[in-house]
C-alpha cells in the first residue's frame, strides 16, 4: 500500500511518523516546509494544498490519504478558506483523479465544540462548530460524504481531541488522544474492509470522556492509554491558567470564548 501523509512537518504528523514508519510499503511526507531529518523508509514530496496540480501529482499511484493538512486551529477567515476549504477540496478531487481510493480526514472536536461539557455526545449529533476552524472541518467531512456517496472514495474522519505524549489540562483530560492511539485509529481507516463513510473520535480510555466512541470500537478501536495516569499534571496546568467563563463551560474551550459576544444562556 502506497500511503501519502499531509501536514507532515507539523506536530501531529511529526509524532506519528516513528508510529507509522514500515507499516506500509511506501509513505509519502509531505507539507510545503520541507523535513530534512527523513529516516529510511520515508520518502518527502513537496506539496501545496491550494495547487490542484501539484495535489494531482502528489497522489499520482497511492492507494491512501492522511490527511493532516491546513488550517489546525482558528485564524482569520482567508487562511481558512485557503487551506481547509479550497486545499481540501483540491485534496479530494486529485484523490479522486488519481484512483487514491482511501482517505483518512484529520477533523477536530471544534466540529461540535458548542456542545456543553454535561452532555455526552456521538457521531451522529448535529455540528456545532465553535470557530471558522470547526466550520471548515464540518465542511470537510461534508467534502468527504459527497466524495464517498458519489465518487465511491471511502473516508474515515477523525475528530480528533488533543493530540500529545500527555493531556496539557483538565480540559485535555476529557479529550487527549496518545500518538499510539491515533496511530492505531488512521491504521483502521486506511485497512479495515468495510470503511464507505465513517465519523469516530480521536481520544484515548478517557474516562471523562465527553464523547460515546463507540462507532469506533465498533470498527476494532481499542484504545491503550489513558488520560486519568497524568490527573496531577493536568491540575496544575489548569490551576496556573484557570479558564475563562464562557471557556469553562463547553467542550470546544478558548475555541468558543474567542471573539464571544453571544447568550450563553440560550446555548443549550
Ligand atoms: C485542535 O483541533 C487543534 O488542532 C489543537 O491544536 C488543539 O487546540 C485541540 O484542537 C484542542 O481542542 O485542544
């Protein structure tokens, strides 16, 4: 299986290379920034999302897309829409020429980040993004249904929570997702057999989870690590930068207080 990976050079991709490294026949890093430090075994394509052509060729002959590209965390609308708009739908359409028939979809928990932090929520609830970021990676997994539905691509998306050797603070307890467990979700979207369209969860056994994953369990998702080991570092994370009122009070965090100036009371 030859496997592209998007967003290589960035923090998400730069920990899962050494996870995903021999575990296909060929992968492919690519980003616009170069990466110098490439181990045996990886191979890096340059590539620019917004350049329809060069996704074209990036693609040409593989069998999988990671795509961790764009736009991964809120910004002003233009970059958005360059990166998670426009280069995504650059990414699926090249993947669609080019007989690139899987595609692993990097999305967020910013998708439904308006949900408060006393529900438990599926993949199946409505979106309810918290930034032009959310927007964009609700987009995205709309992209990928029309390119599923359609084109007969198989996608699996993950709404990723955090991604880090360790939860950053209280918050990331209920969201984190380890490098090894990421790695084992993407290997599950790349190979399991009965993929068409697919929404899961990017988190760990966390045992505060907001989220029900079972659709990923499902699938064969057996999560190793989890949050509760690292309770005392998270606390004092959060202890030394408390949240804000309205952060404090849903899933999405800093992503729904930025630029707030709505009715939390009428946000359900
Ligand atoms: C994300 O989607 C971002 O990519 C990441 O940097 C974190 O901010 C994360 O969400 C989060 O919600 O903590």
């Amino acid at each position: 299986m030859k496997v592209v990976m998007t967003g290589a050079a960035g923090g998400v991709g730069t920990m899962l290379r050494p996870l995903l490294r021999g575990r296909f026949d060929e992968l492919i890093l690519s980003d616009r920034v170069a990466i110098e430090d490439l181990a045996e075994g990886e191979r890096f394509e340059p590539a620019d999302l917004t350049d329809l052509a060069a996704m074209e060729r990036l693609l040409a002959g593989a069998d999988g897309l990671i795509h961790l590209g764009g736009q991964s965390v809120e910004a002003p609308w233009d970059p958005v829409l360059q990166a998670n708009i426009i280069g995504l739908h650059n990414s699926y359409e090249a993947a669609r020429r080019q007989g690139c028939n899987r595609i692993v979809f990097a999305t967020t928990n910013h998708v439904v980040g308006f949900y408060r932090r006393q529900r438990t929520i599926d993949h199946t609830v409505p979106i309810r993004p918290d930034s032009y970021y959310g927007v964009s990676k609700a987009f995205g997994e709309a992209l990928g249904r029309l390119y599923a539905d359609k084109h007969g691509l198989r996608v699996f998306n993950i709404r990723i929570g955090n991604v880090g050797e360790r939860p950053l603070d209280i918050r990331r307890l209920s969201i984190w997702i380890s490098p090894r467990d990421l790695a084992q979700l993407i290997g599950i979207g790349l190979e399991h057999p009965a993929i068409h369209f697919e929404v899961v969860y990017g988190a760990s056994r966390n045992i505060r989870a907001w989220w029900d994953n079972r659709n990923a369990e499902r699938l064969g998702y057996r999560p190793v690590d989890e949050s509760e080991a690292h309770t005392v570092v998270a606390h004092e994370a959060s202890l030394a930068a408390p949240e804000d009122a309205i952060t404090d009070q849903f899933q999405g965090g800093s992503f729904c207080a930025m630029d707030f100036d709505g009715d939390p009371s009428r946000i359900d």
